[in-house]
C-alpha cells in the first residue's frame, strides 16, 4: 500500500529502539480504548514534511484522516489483535470512529477550555475532551448529538446557529487521538480524559447552553 512512516527513518536516525516503544504505548492506548471503552479505533494518516502518508499529492487533509485500505479494528479488539494490527501499518495515527459508542461537539480549545472549567464547578456529567495541536477541543457526548445539534440550539434561543464556533461530529467522521500526531503539527492532548470506570458519554443537551454560551462570548 506504500504507507511507510517509521522504518528507515528510524535506522538512519538511530532511534529504532525509541519508536519501538513508542509503538508500543500506542498500542497499550489502543487496546484501552478498544477494550476498555468500547471504542472503535481506525489506522490513520500522519503528515511528513507537508505531504500525507496516504501518497495523495492532492489530498485534502494531509495527516488528518482514516487509510481507506485499513479495516477498522473493533471494540472489544485485545491487546494482541491491536499490535498484530499496527504491525501491518507501523505508524499509522491512532483515530476513533465517531458515532457509534460517542458524538463529538467541536469548539475552539480555548472556550472548551473556559466551558470544561464552567461545567465541573456546575457538577454537570462530563465524558473525555480532547485539544488538538490546531486549537480545537472535542467534548464526547452521547451519540445521536450531531443530528439534533441545530434544533437544540434553536430552542435554546439561539436563533443563528451558525453564529457560534461550535458544531457537531456523528456518524462518519473520526478523530485523531492521545498520543497521535495531527497533520504534522504536534500531538492530539487529554483536557479530560477517559474515567476508569467506563460511563455512558453525557447528553449533549447538558452541555450544549454552557458551551454556546462560552463560545458565543468567546467569538465576541
């Protein structure tokens, strides 16, 4: 398939052994969120020197993106299914389908920030948030989120919702995640992450005023 990230660079920079480990925690990252969460995880591009691993010189979204030719490794996949499945790619990003076991609501990172900080002192249900190295957090919700997105926002009196910094990620989309890099610019980062003992992720209708609040100040 001619993705090949790691490999020679890692002889000729003399760090074969520190990849190897580095392998090995993203499997040990993967295996969790597959075993342990219930999430499906797909193989993903990485960006080197501008281009996609993908071998696209036109595409779209270098580095930021599932390897269509990569089946995708299921919940409930172990520890051993997961590093036989990076073998097959080594280094390849580690990404999450979006709208099976979560939705995903986008915001800027820093009114996610301000709005995580809002929401805990609140007491409010939280699931995971992730901040990406290009400045978005990405708050797990409940899945189905993305569809009702819109209307929540109209009846909560946002008339223009279209208006706000924020929008909703459901089925067929994915997510690059902890400890992947994105699109060349640095890895992806827990603001929340994962409870020990797996939840249900929140109804995104608990979170959303908070969030469009924030965001609609923020954008102000």
């Amino acid at each position: 398939m001619g993705f090949t990230i790691g490999g020679m660079r890692e002889i000729r920079s003399g760090t074969r052994r520190r990849g190897r480990s580095y392998r090995a925690s993203e499997c040990t990252a993967v295996a969790e969120y597959t075993g342990l969460w219930g999430w499906d995880v797909l193989r993903g591009a990485r960006a080197v020197g501008g281009a996609c691993s993908c071998g696209r010189a036109d595409c779209p979204a270098p580095g930021a993106h599932p390897l269509d030719f990569a089946p995708v490794i299921p919940a409930g996949a172990t520890l051993d299914e997961v590093t036989r499945a990076w073998t097959e790619l080594p280094g390849a990003a580690v990404m999450l389908a979006v709208g099976r076991a979560f939705d995903v609501i986008e915001v800027a990172e820093a009114a996610g920030r301000r709005a995580l900080a809002r929401l805990e002192r609140m007491g409010l249900p939280l699931g995971p948030v992730t901040a990406t190295p290009d400045g978005r957090a990405h708050f797990f919700v409940a899945p189905g989120a993305a569809d009702t997105l819109p209307a929540l926002l109209y009846r909560m009196g946002w008339d223009d919702p279209g208006s706000l910094d924020l929008r909703g990620l459901g089925p067929g989309t994915a997510i690059t995640a902890p400890p992947s890099d994105r699109a060349g610019l640095g890895p992806v980062r827990w603001l929340r992450p994962p409870a020990l003992d797996p939840t249900r992720p929140p109804e995104a209708r608990l979170l959303l005023g908070t969030l469009a609040y924030v965001a609609h100040r923020s954008r102000a």
